[in-house]
C-alpha cells in the first residue's frame, strides 16, 4: 500500500516539478525581455534629454535675427516643454501604451514646429551664415540620426517582447503574472506617409 502511494506521489509529483520548471523559465525569459526593452528606451530617453537641451540655445541664437516670428519660436519652447514632460512620464513606464502615445503626439508636434523654424530660418540668410546656428543646426541633425537609431533598437526589443508573450504556451505565463503588450515608439510624418511627386 505504501508502495503504491509512492508510485502515485511520484507520478503526480514529475509533472508538477515539469510544469514548475516551464513557469519559472518562461517568467525569467518574460522578465528579461521586458528590461531589455526598458533599457532600450532609455537610450532613446538621453538622446531625447540631448534633444530638448539643444533646442532653447538654438531657439535663443535664432531670437536676435527672427524678431518678427516671435510666435514661431515660442510654438517651438512650448512643444519642446510638452515633449519633455511626456518623455518623463514614458520613461517612467516604458512601453505602456498611453504613455507611449503621448510621447508619440508630442515628439511629431515639436518635430513639426522644428520643421516651421527650419523653414522660417531659411528667409534670414544672415541667421544661415551665423556659425552657432549652423554648430546647433549640426548638433540638433546629429542627435535626431541617434534618436532614430535608439528608436530602431527600442521598436526591435518590443516586438521580440511582444512576439514571446502572445507565443503559446508563454502567454500562459504572460497572463497570470500580468506582463502586458508593450507599445512601439513610431512618429507620425506627413511627409512619410505621401508618395513622391514626380514631375517631368
């Protein structure tokens, strides 16, 4: 009798250690995945910091030749202060989703009104020569290539994350510890979404 009790315990007790090893890895894996997209938004969260550092110097360079497009220039503090806040509040949760579409909304807006004060800028050819302007110019292109890349890096770490916890059976695991979908960093251009004109 005690035999057969042994041999009951143990037929139980095989699956379960199996099945306590599969949830113990898939959790690890989840977990991991998870922090390698966080890390990856942080990279993109210093280019950004870089980003908005670099945009009052250019905005105050640009002030002493562009007296007459005041409003210009501050539509860029005031999208540039909007971006910086919601970069805080996403880099608090990296990848959820509402915080990640703020960030989205705010980052097209400043680029957007970038895009106005490059464009005004272009009228002021003294503001063009002017070699801070151009050392800003540089620095703000340079910083937006690094934006892009870490971006690239965050999209790639969150679909490999997303990917594994729909997978079955991890997302077994995914819905009992509650590891949710994480949201893709993409920007909204205009420009981007237009086919090219060609003319002949």
């Amino acid at each position: 009798m005690i035999g057969t009790f042994m041999i009951v315990l143990v037929m139980l007790a095989v699956p379960l250690f199996f099945l306590l090893i599969f949830a113990v890895s898939n959790y690890n894996r989840l977990v991991e995945l998870r922090n390698r997209f966080k890390n990856a938004f942080s990279q993109i969260d210093v280019q950004l910091k870089r980003r908005y550092d670099l945009i009052p110097n250019l905005v105050e360079t640009a002030k002493g030749y562009m007296a007459h497009e005041r409003n210009t220039l501050e539509a860029v503090i005031a999208a540039r202060n909007v971006a910086a806040s919601a970069t805080a509040r996403a880099a608090q949760q990296p990848g959820e989703p509402a915080a990640m579409k703020e960030l989205m909304s705010a980052e097209n807006a400043l680029t957007g009104t970038l895009g106005r004060l490059f464009a005004v800028a272009e009228a002021y050819p003294d503001l063009k020569a002017n070699q801070n302007m151009a050392r800003l110019m540089e620095e703000l292109s340079s910083t937006e290539n690094k934006v892009a890349f870490a971006r690239q890096s965050y999209n790639d770490s969150v679909m490999v994350y997303n990917t594994t916890r729909e997978k079955f059976p991890t997302n077994i695991v995914a819905g009992v510890f509650n590891f949710g979908p994480a949201e893709l960093f993409v920007l909204e251009r205009p420009e981007q979404r237009e086919a090219p004109k060609v003319s002949f």
